[in-house]
C-alpha cells in the first residue's frame, strides 16, 4: 500500500480509539481498504499524532471534494432568494480548488475533481475549464494565460447583504476547513451590494466575465455620453447640385432647410449628458471636410425612416473567388468606396459607383498647377490613370481591419505583423507605419472626428493615436486577454473595448482610465457599435448579441442567440431605429432598437435585464454561402452588405 | 490518464512518445521519460492550438488552417513549420498490428522533375465584387443568388415529418415575407389561427411563371425549351409550384402515351430531369406522380406512331436513365424505391416458365402467362434497360436467367415478317448484349466457346460470346460497336422531327394547346371502384379489367399481380383511354401497387407497368380519367394537354 492510505489508516486507527463505530464503518467502506490493512491497524501513538497535524487541511486531496460537496450543499440548500447570487461563488471556488490540487501535486486528485465537478459549472465556463483542464503540473501554470489570471487577479462576485451574511455564517461553522475560507479570503472579492437578492435571470446576465462581475465602484463615473454640439455647417453652398430634386417639387428646399434646422440646432443644445466641445481637442475642419460635411446633411435629408413596418433594403456585395482569403471590409462613410483586407497582406479597394478610382499626377507635373486655382483638387488627380479596383502592397501578415476616415482620403490598416499603416487614397501608397503593438494588432478604428484612431491587439492593451505622432498617446491596459475589438464613441471622447476575457470596457480618452467595465458576455467579443445616440454599446460574440447602457454600464437587454457562428459585423442605421448583425453563420438579422431601448428605459435603470424573446428580432435574411464581413448603412439607410462566397461545397 | 473520456485523441500517449522516437533513432527511451515528454508535448501541442484558434477568428474563419498554427507559432517566437501546405483534407489513416495502434498521414513521393517539366499551374482568378440585392423593402427576391427560401433539408424533412411544420412556432426566419403590414395585422386579429399543411394559393407571378414554364417545355420553340429548362434545374424557390409540376408532367405523359406523341413525351421527360437536377427541390413527396410517368415512357409498349421509323429508343433510354437516378437519389430503407422498381422491371421479363412456377394456377392465371409471353418487344427492350441502369449486380440476378427465353422472343422476331418487330428484335438483342457483356465477362472464365455459351444461354449465346470476348480485348471499349443502329442519346435529347405531314399538325399546335385547354376544366370522374374485379367478371362495354386475385397462399416473390386492360372496342365512346387502376393483393406480403394502365388499341392489350407509388391500404379500385383524345383517322388532332386549374 502506498502512503496515500496512511493518513486514512491514521485516522481509522483514531476512530477505533474513540469507539466510533458507524463512522469507522463508513470510512472504511468509502476508501476500500482491505481487511489486511485493518488487521495491523496498530500505529505507535507518537507517529499517529505526527501524520495527523502534518496532515495539513490544504495539502489533503480528500479534503477538497469534501469542502466542495459541503459549499454546494449549503447553497442548494439556501433561500431562493439568495441561491442564484451564491451559486456564483461555485465556480472560482472550483477553479481555486483545481489549481491548488496541482500546486500541492496532487495531480491525480485535481484531475478527478475536475471530471467529478466540472460537468456542473455553468455551461458558459466550460470553455475555459477545458482550457485550464491542459493544466496538469505545477510548472505549467506559469505558462498558462488562463491560470495565471485566476491566480494573480481577484475574481469579483457580488452578493446582496444577506446573501453575504449567511455566507459568513456558513464559513464560520466551516472551522474544520480552512479551505474554501482561504480561498475566499485570497481570490474572491465579494462585493456586497444594498437591495434584495437578484434573481436567476439577472444573476445570468452579468456573469460570465473572466473575472466575474464588474464591481460597484468602477462603473460610478460620470460617462458623458451625449453628442457633441456639430459645427454650424450653414454656409453651405447652395444646392446647385440637386437640381433634379429643385425640379421634382419646388418646395422642397424649404422643407429640407426646416428639417436641416431641426438636426443640427435643436438637439445637441438640449442635451445634458455631452461633453464640452473642447474636452479632447478636435481638428479644425478643412474647407473640403466641410463640403463633405455639407453633402452628408443634404444626404441624410432624403433618407428613409426605418422602422418594423418599412425594413431597409440590402444590397449584398459578394467576393468572388476569395475563398477564405478576404478577411476584413469597410465601406467609406458616403458610400462609394469598398476596401477588403486579405490573408496575403494585400489590401484592395474598390469603388462601389461608376466614379473610377484616380491616382495623384507626379510630383513635376504637381508643380505646374496653380495652387490658388479653384478646381485645385481636380487638378492634381491623374486624368488618364483610372481603375475601379486597386491594390496596396506593404503589410507583411493577414490584414486584420481596413478603416476609412471619415473624409475618405486616407485609409488604416492593421495586421498580423504587428504594425497600423496609414495610406493614402489620393496617391495611393502607405504614408505611415505605426509600431507600437508588440503582437498582432486585431482591430483598428478611426475617430468620428478624424484625426484620432484607437488600435488593439494581442499585447491585451489598446492604443489611442492621433495620425501626426508615431507614439500612441494613450495606452489603455487593463484586459485580461486580447483585445479583439475597439469603437470608438460618437462623441469621440471615449473608446469602448471587447476582449477575450468577455469583458466591454470604456475608456476614457482624455484620461486614459477605465470608466466602464461591462460583463454579461459568455464568449468572446468580436465586434461592438455605438448606437446613434451614444447612449447604448451593441456587442457581438460567438452567437449573442448583447447591448449595454453605458450611462450605468449594466446590460440592457440581452438578445436571443439567433445567430449559431460569430457575428462580426454590427451596424445601426442612421436613424438608430434598426440594429443590423450580421455573422458567419451567412445570415443577416434586423432588430427592432427602438423597442429594445424602450423596454430598456422602461425599468428602472440598472435593473431587470431579462433575456428578451424574439419580439426583437424584425427579418432574417440568408445568403449563400456567404459568410457576412461587413455591414455598412448608407445615409439613405440603404444596408450595404459585404461577405465572399465560400463555394457551393 | 484519469480522464479517460477525454483522453483518447486528445492526449499523446506513450507509446506514440516512442515510436516517435525510435523514427528519429532513439531505440530505447525510458518509460518515464517517455511519459514526461508525453505529458509535456501534449500540454504544448494544446496551447498552440488554443493560441491558433485566435487567429482562426480573427481571420473570420470556423475552420482552423495551417497559417493559424503558423500565425500562433509565430507569436511564441518558434519558427514555423514549413512546407505543410496542403490543398486537400489529410486523410488519418489507422493501422495496428504487433500489439501496436498507430494513426499515420500517407506520405507519398513526389517526383519533383515531374513537378518541374509538368506546365505551370494556372493562375487563379482575382477576386471580384458582384452585388445582389438580399432584400427589397424586407423582402427577399427569389433570385439564384440568393438562398431559396425553403432549403432543401426542410422540404426533406416535411416530407418525411409533416408535423413539424404545424409545430413550428413562427416561420419568420424561412418564409420569404415579412411579418409586418397586412399579415403581421391579420395574425394579431385572427385568435384562432388554422395553419395549413402547405400553401395551396400561388401568387400572380408564381401562375405567370408556370404557364411560361410549362408553355415553353411543351412548345415549338427550342431556345426557349432551353431556357426553360435551365430556369426549373437551376433557379431556386420553385417548390411552391412542385406539386403543380409533377401533376402537369403526369398528367402530360398519361395523354401523350395514348396518342403516342413521342415528342412531347421527350419533352416531358426533360421536364423531370431539371427538376431532379435542381439542388434546391427535394421531390420525394412527389415521386407517386413522377415515377409512374417515367416508368411508362421505358416500358410502354408503344411511344410513337410509327415504331419502325421513329426512334422512341432513345426516350426509353433517357427515362431509364431518370429511373434510375431517382432509385440513387430517393431510396432509402423505408421506401424500399429501388427495390420496388427492380420488381417492376423484373415482372415485365417474367418468362412464362417462372410465372407458372412461382404462382398459383388459377383461370386469370391462364390470361396472364398468355399476356406475358406476348410483351412487346418494346416493353421488354424498355426493361432491360431500367434494369441495366441500376447496375451490373441487377443485371446479373434479373436479366441474365432469363436471357435464353429472351433470345426465343428474339429470335422468333427476327425470323418474323414485321418489319417494326424485326427492328424492335434487333435493338433488344444489341441492348441485351451490350448489357450483358460486361457482367459475363466477369463470371465466366477466359476460354469462351460459342458451345458453352449457346448450351448457357440459349439463341442469344454465340452472339454473346462474340461481345464478351471483345469486351475482354479491349477492355475500356465496354461492349459498344454494335451493328445495330440504335442510337444511344446523349444528354441534349431532342426529338427527331417529326415528318413534314405530321409536324405541322403537331409543332404549330403545342403552344396553342395549351392556351385553350387552360380555359377547360376537367372533372376527374372516380368511377365507382369494384370492390373485388373478379377474373370473370363480363367485360365492360370499355375494358375488361382481368385481375389476378392472390390468394394467401401467393408466393410473396411475385408480389404484384398483373392486371390486364383490354379496350375491346376501337370506337370507344368517350374516348375512355387512360386508367388507373389500382390493385390490392389481399394479405399479400407486397403493399398495394398502383398500375397505370395504358391501352390504345382493340388489338394491344397489356400491362405496359406496374408501379409501386402509393402506400394506401386501398382496396382494389379502378379510377378512369376522361381525357380529350379525338380518334380515328384524319388529321392529327393536336395534342391536349390536361388542365390542371381544377387543382388550384
């Protein structure tokens, strides 16, 4: 026999002594020691003294599963009302117990624990049991993401008063052992809120995070999550161009000025939660971003309002012949133009209207322009050279994200090979190559305002940079796995992440802190999109679709897993009354948003996020094969859809 | 390892630790160190893939590729493994022997001069954008770049489990209309919903598309045909208008064989290829219609008007070809389709011998055997080839035994004075060699003597010999090069045309035929069904229905009964030639076969088919459907179509 047994001979040889038969019998039966043992059960005093106190609680395997056994009865056995918020404890409590199991090398034991417990955690972690289940020795949790988390970080759970009380209550008729105690004490931050215990629904909807819920604290700053007050653009130039509009109805220019005053003039005064014009500085606007400016206002003028009775149209743009190899797209703010990334590091643009694609005349002919010429612009652009497609050479690894600036003259990049590159959409070649990403960089995005961009990347930080400075300006660090995906507020002042470590933070970009830590998601976060207002942050993952109110950082409503493959693709249409996702599993889904945010502002703020049948979710639309990529609003509302077709096998 | 379910795959074993090491030259590694190395390989090997399955998603992808496990070894700064670039799936082979298990990828050797002399590979094409519109206004277009809106695996599955459309709670996701406006309005007022089986109202342009469609197949105009067919083999979203189809081909065909339009019956029979070509429609819950119609076109006995001059060969080969496409396609264990179609074809070749062997003598069975030994030639060349169709294993244990009594039938023929006879006799003898060529060559041994062959096989023997023989010699030749002028079509089946003095009657009719009948309406008239046609129940001023009744002591091999139609009178009243008569052996082991039956002539009378399509426990009925056929002589009268409008 090993010496596995001998505490246990140890401890029979003490029962015997003190005639306690029953448990003698159970023990005996339990562990299956043989008669033979039995028999020779005459152990000197001193050594049965010495196994028993070296026999330290934490070291004992059998101890584990005991305490273990023990936490979950008494919560199965707690009050409703406080069942669901304990029941969150269970699993750092496991986890700890697994990785403890394997620091004090009971390998086998750990293993056990894991089969025998693991089946029961919530089917959420069962992704990241699996991968702490490659954990098998002590010196492999140091290389380990994941247990390296759980051991350096404090995993949040949040318990009502007397949720918290009965659990001290039970910990303290626990003083034979000090393990789960230890644990608690160590990992577990319970974080005790006012207010009654929170059902199972709303227990569900904030878990999930790597490290459990966020706490009170860190979602109490003010977000200011108004738009800003826009520029007055009313020097318009007079809508000559419109002239077949001035011929359908004479008295529409009035209209449109009516409605062009409501825009812009009403709203951005009234509204309280926006932050001051000045607050980050903004870049002037030129005189072309102006003429840009002007042609979007007179754009959105005509567009369409959407609603459950009028669904956009979807114009699908399909990549032929791309196989798998078109990674990312995006589709420049008017409209016209089309960029796809691709896994040989090539990025192609297209153009989506019958304007071809000009390249910038060679720096002697520039010379010879008048530069006080009005039609300067025109000029300078090549006459003969034109293209409809055209491509730009210079990453070296899979290009992750392609993003427009808003004024469409220059184009972001990010790829595997670790580096942001700026180009140019005027000559056509690469301006800028920002290093500063240790690891891929995964996603990149433009500022609305221009000027200001937001990368992340597998280093698990994401960089704020503004296009004059080859440093990134802030590093907002905090993540606990890669940062899959960034967005950037409308107001420009904040930057919303979406990670690995099923977590949405907001950033704030004056101060670089965290204002917002958001859970809920049970997976990894592949796409986020503010919606319209700025109020609201729609998240996409591996088939859920989260949208949280960034005002208190809780979730608002959580929509129903329609979606069975990733959605990558999120986009609101340019009245916010429509969310679009769109995801591999080649489907596109419409959702009702101004029902979600009613219901949403319906309760009070914070509370009953309750999973939401499918009364949301207005169409679904299929493709072929296709998986989508991309999704884009026109400011017509006009839904713009990208995806490559992967074959008909 | 204590977890043994996850253990097996996901964990290296020892023993592979050491066959891996042995291939790199260590012969003795150590148990422990093996298992130490095991235990660490693995755990790296998993924190690979999990880094690898980050890239996977980052480059939109639910498949892990090679680059990924590169992109992650990359990022731990281990050099990539190069040269694992495959197009193909790898298959994992597994071999055990010696007391060892071993999973392997098959390496194989690569010539690389060949790699280097062989022609450059071709560039592949460059990506390119092509919009579509996925949706109008929240509707989607049923246009072939988008999904048909039914897919296939739910058409299958209603077919099988019609409750699970009922079940469904809300189709908003499949059906191809939004559930706002008018619909979404009706559904909220409407607080008892009756939910039908399957949409029986077809929109104005599904109607257009139908009498287009069904207009240009039958029609003169074979660009249009073309296009035609193309649109049912290749769009989607046409299962809406499926059970109109399937009753217009059947239709089609039960009026066309009466009037022997080989044409139109090959236009038909195309009509049933597209849409079994068409990826999007699953047509088993309408193979009752199709199959009776296409097993008529390769065993009626007579598809044209003139046997000897047309060449109504080459539909019998196409429909045979259909036949047995639907038998790969449809048959699963529960339909038993190929199984049931065997027995039809095998039934048709029943020699009189094994007739009078395996069933009962009876008064009706005196009628049978009589009719059988007088098949057509036609009817018989038809079998043969929807047997030969479904594989050489038929051949072998259906159409071989009975190639002596076949080669009697042949050979009386030929001998014969009828010039259509003698042709058909020719073509059935080159069928059956052709066939039976390859399958003897494969039972028989090399020394093929003509004695042997005649002694086996009866009249058909040497000339058998001869085949085998050259299909040994040449093997890839496969026994064509008959001489015998029978010409085997070839996927653009178009019919020949049809003599001047004819075709004018027939062409310049079609598309009208159509226009006008679809104003008509015709009453299907169900004749009150006899409950028990007995054999010697007096013929009917129409037909005479001689049915085989079974007694309970039928052998179960001769599962359907023959059932014999005469139409006694050449002038029939109302023109009374197509009829369906369905026929249940009572307590037989077979289920109940429905028999189309065919009769034209006052001096043809046969069973050209019996079909096993319907699974109803109905008792012995007769069905007779009018159908507007003008005899006797004169001009051709055009060929009318039925209307289907008394479906709608």
């Amino acid at each position: 026999m090993g010496d596995k047994n001998t505490p246990l001979l140890a401890v029979l040889q003490l029962l015997r002594k003190y005639n306690l038969k029953g448990t003698e019998d159970i023990l005996r039966k339990e562990a299956s020691l043989g008669d033979v043992e039995y028999e020779n059960l005459d152990l000197p005093e001193v050594e049965l003294a010495s196994i028993l106190t070296a026999h330290h609680t934490e070291s004992d395997p059998y101890s584990y599963e005991f305490a273990y056994d023990n936490l979950k009865k008494f919560i199965e056995t707690s009050l409703d009302i406080y069942k669901h918020e304990l029941s969150t404890l269970l699993y750092p409590v496991f986890v700890h117990m697994y990785l403890l199991l394997i620091l004090y090398d009971h390998n086998e034991h750990a293993v056990n624990f894991l089969e025998k417990f693991g089946q029961e955690q919530e089917d959420y972690c069962q992704e990241d049991l699996k991968r702490l289940s490659i954990v098998k020795h002590k010196d492999q949790i140091k290389g380990n993401e994941l247990a390296e988390i759980y051991s350096t970080n404090k995993f949040v759970v949040q318990l009502s008063r007397d949720a918290s009380s009965q659990l001290k209550r039970f910990l303290h008729e626990q003083k034979s052992s000090t393990v789960i105690i230890n644990i608690i004490n160590n990992h577990i931050q319970v974080e005790v809120h006012d207010g009654p215990g929170r059902t199972q629904a709303q227990v569900r909807a904030t878990t999930g995070g790597m490290l459990g819920e966020a706490t009170r604290n860190e979602n109490r700053t003010k977000v200011y999550y108004g738009l800003l007050k826009e520029p007055d653009i009313q020097v318009l130039p007079a809508p000559v161009e419109d002239e077949e509009e001035v011929e359908e109805t004479p008295d529409k220019p009035k209209k449109k000025k009516a409605k062009k005053d409501n825009i812009f003039m009403k709203k951005p005064k009234s509204d309280p939660n926006a932050p001051p014009n000045d607050r980050i500085p903004l870049p002037e606007l030129k005189e072309t971003d102006k003429i840009e400016k002007g042609k979007a206002l007179r754009e959105a003028s005509k567009r369409i309002q959407l609603g459950p009775d009028s669904l956009p149209s979807i114009c699908f743009y399909t990549l032929l012949n791309s196989g798998h190899t078109a990674i990312c797209t995006d589709i420049c703010d008017d409209s016209t133009l089309l960029a796809v990334g691709f896994s040989n590091s090539n990025i192609k643009v297209w153009t989506l209207t019958p304007v071809k694609l000009r390249g910038m005349k060679s720096a002697e002919k520039l010379l010879d322009i008048d530069r006080e010429a009005g039609d300067v612009l025109v000029r300078m652009m090549e006459e003969k050279d034109r293209d409809t497609c055209r491509t730009l050479y210079g990453h070296s690894g899979s290009v992750y994200k392609v993003a427009f600036d808003p004024f469409k003259t220059l184009l972001l990049s990010c790829s595997e090979d670790s580096t942001v590159r700026l180009w140019s959409l005027q000559c056509w070649t690469c301006l800028v190559v920002y290093r500063g990403h240790v690891w891929p960089v995964w996603d990149v995005r433009w500022s609305p305002h221009g000027h200001y961009f937001v990368s992340s990347g597998h280093d698990r930080t994401a960089r704020l940079w503004a296009t004059d400075h080859h440093q990134p300006l802030r590093i907002f660090s905090g993540h606990l796995s890669d940062v899959d995906c960034v967005q950037f507020h409308p107001n420009s002042n904040y930057v919303a992440t979406g990670s690995s470590d099923r977590t949405v933070r907001l950033w704030d970009c004056l101060t670089g802190t965290q204002v917002r830590i958001m859970t809920g998601h049970k997976s990894t976060i592949f796409t986020l999109a503010f919606s319209v207002c700025g109020r609201w942050l729609a998240s996409g993952g591996s088939g859920e679709l989260i949208v949280f109110d960034i005002s208190n950082g809780s979730p608002a409503a959580i929509l129903p897993p329609l979606h069975t493959a990733p959605i990558h693709a999120l986009a609101f249409s340019r009245d916010g009354t429509i969310l679009s996702s769109g995801s591999l599993d080649c489907n596109i889904k419409l959702w009702d948003f101004t029902a979600i945010t009613e219901e949403a502002n319906g309760e009070e703020p914070g509370a009953n996020p309750i999973q939401k049948e499918e009364k949301f979710l207005l169409r679904s639309f299929a493709t072929k094969n296709s998986p989508i990529k991309g999704l884009h609003f026109t400011r017509r509302n006009l839904l713009l859809a990208v995806g490559s077709y992967e074959g008909s096998a | 390892m204590g977890d043994s379910e996850f253990a097996y795959g996901s964990s290296l074993s020892v023993d592979s630790m050491k066959v891996i090491a042995e291939s790199i030259g260590i012969a003795s590694l150590g148990d422990d160190a093996a298992k130490e190395l095991a235990d660490d390989v693995t755990f790296r090997l998993k924190v690979i893939v999990q880094d690898s399955m980050k890239f996977m998603h980052h480059s939109k992808r639910q498949k892990l590729s090679i680059t990924d496990i590169d992109n992650a070894l990359k990022i731990k700064n281990i050099e990539c493994q190069y040269g694992f670039i495959q197009p193909d799936s790898l298959p994992f082979r597994f071999a055990s022997g010696g007391g060892r298990e071993l999973h392997f990828i098959e390496e194989k050797e690569i010539d690389l001069s060949e790699i280097l002399s062989a022609p450059p590979p071709k560039i592949p094409l460059d990506v390119s954008v092509r919009a579509h519109w996925l949706s109008v206004d929240g509707v989607q277009p049923t246009v072939p770049e988008n999904p048909p809106p039914l897919s296939k695996e739910a058409q299958k599955l209603e077919s099988v489990d019609p409750i699970s459309k009922l079940s469904k709670p809300t189709n908003k996701d499949a059906a191809g209309k939004p559930m706002c406006g008018k619909a979404a309005r009706l559904k909220a007022s409407e607080s008892v919903h009756v939910k039908q089986l399957a949409t029986h109202e077809l929109s104005v342009e599904q109607q257009l598309y139908y009498k287009e469609i069904t207009e240009a197949c039958v029609g003169s105009d074979e660009g249009r045909r073309a296009e035609a067919l193309q649109s049912l083999a290749c769009d989607p979203g046409l299962h809406e208008m499926l059970p109109r189809m399937c009753t217009f081909i059947s239709e089609g065909v039960k009026v066309n064989v009466v009037q022997n339009n080989l044409a139109l019956l090959i236009y038909l029979m195309r009509m049933v290829k597209a849409l079994l070509d068409n990826q999007s429609l699953y047509l088993e819950k309408y193979l009752h219609e199709l199959i009776p119609s296409v097993s008529t076109c390769i065993v009626s006995r007579q598809l044209c008007l003139r046997p000897e001059m047309d060449n109504h060969w080459a539909l019998r080969d196409f429909a045979a070809r259909l036949m047995a496409q639907i038998c790969k396609t449809f048959n699963t264990s529960t339909n038993n389709l190929q199984t049931r179609v065997t027995r039809l074809f095998a039934k048709a070749l029943q020699c009189p011998s094994q007739t009078n062997n395996e069933t009962g003598v009876g008064p009706s069975m005196v009628t049978s055997m009589k009719e059988s030994e007088k098949t057509p030639l036609a009817s018989l060349y038809g079998a043969v080839q929807g047997l030969a169709e479904l594989g050489p294993e038929v051949v072998k244990v259906f159409i071989l035994p009975r190639v002596r009594w076949l080669g009697e039938r042949v050979e009386g023929a030929l001998s014969g004075l009828g010039g259509a006879d003698r042709l058909a006799a020719g073509n059935l003898k080159h069928q059956l060699l052709k066939v039976l060529a390859p399958v003897v060559r494969q039972l028989r041994q090399p020394p093929d003597l003509p004695d042997d062959y005649k002694r086996d096989y009866g009249y058909l023997g040497p000339s058998l010999q001869q085949a085998v023989s050259k299909v040994r010699a040449s093997p890839l030749a496969g026994g064509g090069g008959g001489a015998v002028a029978v010409v085997t079509c070839t996927p653009p089946l178009v019919p020949a045309a049809p003599s001047p003095s004819h075709s004018h009657a027939i062409i310049s009719h079609a598309p009208k035929t159509v226009e006008t009948v679809a104003s008509r309406n015709v009453v299907i008239s169900a004749s009150p069904a006899p409950q028990s046609p007995a054999p010697s129940t007096p013929p009917p001023q129409k037909y005479v229905i001689v049915s085989q009744q079974k007694g309970p002591q039928t052998q179960p091999a001769s599962g359907a009964s023959h059932i014999m139609v005469h139409s006694s009178q050449p002038t029939i009243v109302r023109s009374q030639n197509s009829v369906v008569v369905t026929s249940g052996p009572a307590g037989g082991a077979a289920p109940p076969q429905k028999v189309v039956v065919v009769g034209v002539q006052p001096a043809h009378h046969q069973v050209p088919s019996s079909i096993p399509g319907q699974v109803s426990q109905a008792p012995v009925s007769v069905v007779a459907k009018p159908v507007f056929a003008r005899g006797g002589g004169g001009p051709q009268p055009p060929p009318e179509l039925d209307d289907l409008s008394h479906l709608a």
